[in-house]
C-alpha cells in the first residue's frame, strides 16, 4: 500500500533557504547605509539651523558672534546644538558655520 505523502523535500527546503540569504545578503547592507545617510544629513540641518541664528544675532546685535559660545550664552542656540548627532563639531567662522571632525 503506497502512501501519497505530500511536503517539502530537503532539496526545496535548501534552495528556499539559499533565497532567503541570498535576499539578506542584499538588503542588510542597505539598510546600514542608509543610517548613515540620515546622520549625514541631520547633521546639515542643525548646519543650516545654527548658520540661521548666526544671521539673526548678525541682525538683531549689528554685529556677527566671535563663536558660537556667545550664541549659547545669549540663548539663540543651546549645548548640544554645537556637535552633530553622528560626532562632527560645528565651528564657526567668517559668520559661516561648518561641520569639521569630532
């Protein structure tokens, strides 16, 4: 009496596996990428936010700050404002603010 078992022979189960990698393989790496990105460019936006109230103590002071400490000390821009999330500081000069190494 011949019995018809139906499932996955391991033959099926090694090439679905082998596509499963293959499909991490290439969306691991990715995804790392793009954290790096996303720090890269949060890193811009607190450039361009700092360049901002850099020109409106030009503005409001008629003249531009000698570092961005006085911008802490008169409250247009806080501590943590002076150091992007992934470690570059910010600097400031000529009234141009940058982001340099950590």
């Amino acid at each position: 009496m011949l019995k018809n078992e139906k499932g996955f022979t391991l033959i099926e189960m090694l090439i679905v596996l082998m596509v499963i990698s293959v499909l991490l393989i290439l969306i691991v790496p990715n995804l790392l990428n793009r954290g790096e990105n996303v720090q890269e460019k949060g890193c811009k936006a607190l450039v361009a936010v700092v360049q901002a109230q850099v020109d409106q103590y030009t503005i409001e002071k008629s003249e531009k700050p000698r570092s961005l400490q006085d911008l802490v000390t008169h409250n247009y821009i806080n501590k943590e404002q002076r150091k992007c999330g992934n470690g570059k500081v910010l600097t400031l000069s000529g009234g141009n603010v940058t982001a340099g190494g950590s």
